[in-house]
C-alpha cells in the first residue's frame, strides 16, 4: 500500500521540478530582454523603418528624398497616370477635383480650393502626390515621377516657370500663392491647455465660466423618448 500510494507522489515531485526548471528558464530570458521588453517581436530594420518613414514636412521639405523631375518630364508622366481623373490641364474630369485655377475663389460662395489657390506648402504636394497617387495604384511611382509632377503641377497654377526642374533643394523655396492666409496657432481657448499627467489644477479650484444653457445649441431629439426639460 505504501509503495503504490508514493509512486504519484513521487511522479507530482518530478512534475513539479520540471515546472520549476521551465519557469526559471522563462524568468531568465525575460531578465535578459531590453528593459520594459516583453520578449515578444524583434527591432525593427532599417529597410523596415524606411517603409514607413515617407512623410515629407511642409514648411522646409524636410524628409524629400534623393531625386528630381522637370516640368516637360511632369507633362509626360501626368498625361499617362492623372490627365483621366484630373483632365489634360489640372481642369477636372466628373467629380475628380481640379488642381489648377480658383485663383481669388477663396471668400466667393464657392470657392475653389485648388493646389494654386488654397495649398500652402510645395512639399506638401509631393507628400500628396507620393503617399495616395495615382488612386488606383498609390505609392506606385518613383520619386523622379513625383517630383516631375509636383513641378508640371506648379507650372500649370503659373508658380513655377516651364524650365523649373523640383529637387529636394529648390522645392522648399517655392513660395505658394496663399501661404500667408493660413493661421498656424490655434486662436481657441479650448485649445490652449498643456497635457498634464502629475500636479495638474486643484479641482477645487475648476470653475465652469459659460455654459449652452439656454442658448438653443443642442437640437432636441424626438418621439417618446424626449425628455428634456429646462432646469
């Protein structure tokens, strides 16, 4: 009886040590993993990181690549990849948009929000033009063909002459029609409040200034679960 009831016991010790052995092994390798590491993934490669590191800055063309492109080369290359959704001469076809005109548009009724009249930044169209075109087929053309386009593009809105070849260096300096009718800081006060994660305001000290109270911003809901009532 003795020997029959100490053979499980004797198998729950081994299973218990191997359990032990593993977890001692799974602690170890987590204690040689990155600090805050999970020991899940791998870093990432460079060629990895470059995939998705595309976005070019407006303002001074930070992040444009190696390259260049002529307004004649743009002529060609628009003509075979956009001149079906956005006509032969920026003009639109359908409900594709225009990408030229509407110059002085933009207090009218309707105005025209084209890259001549509203964009403003020139990096900002090859960002455009790089990330999402041609629709059907994004991130499809080199960075040559963006930048011809970006400059037969200015050409068409009158920004650029026709001998003007976009590069990395020249494209920053264009100066964008509309450019200084744009306000770059946010004048609502809504907005002005820094993110706070430690010694934030009292709330104590938290008064509420105004409130929709009576002023008819909110539309009433209908039907029998309208409950609203003024306080």
């Amino acid at each position: 009886m003795f020997r029959q009831a100490s053979r499980p016991l004797l198998l729950g010790a081994a299973l218990t040590a191997a359990l032990k052995a593993a977890l001692v092994a799974i602690a170890t390798a987590a204690g040689a993993a990155e600090p805050g590491h999970y020991g899940y993934g791998r870093p990432a490669t460079p060629a990895e990181i470059a995939g998705w590191n595309i976005d070019v800055r407006g303002d001074d063309g930070a992040g444009l690549p190696p390259g260049s492109g002529s307004v004649a080369k743009g002529t060609e290359v628009f003509a075979e990849q956009c001149a079906a959704c956005h006509g032969t001469f920026g003009e639109g076809e359908g409900r594709f948009p225009k990408l030229a005109g509407g110059a002085g548009s933009l207090k009218d009724d309707r105005p025209e929000l084209t890259v001549g009249s509203y964009w403003p930044f020139a990096p900002t169209l090859w960002d455009y033009i790089n990330r999402a075109m041609p629709m059907q087929a994004p991130r499809s053309l080199s960075a040559d063909d963006v930048y011809a386009l970006t400059a037969y593009i200015l050409n068409l809105n009158d920004i650029v002459p026709g001998e003007f070849v976009a590069d990395r260096d020249s494209l920053p300096k264009v100066r964008m029609p509309n450019r200084d009718s744009f306000t770059w800081t946010d004048p609502r006060p809504d907005t002005m409040a820094k993110p706070c994660m430690s010694a934030c305001a009292n709330p104590a000290d938290v008064r509420i200034s105004s409130t929709a109270e009576g002023r008819d911003l909110t539309p009433r809901t209908t039907g029998p679960l309208d409950t609203m009532q003024p306080k």
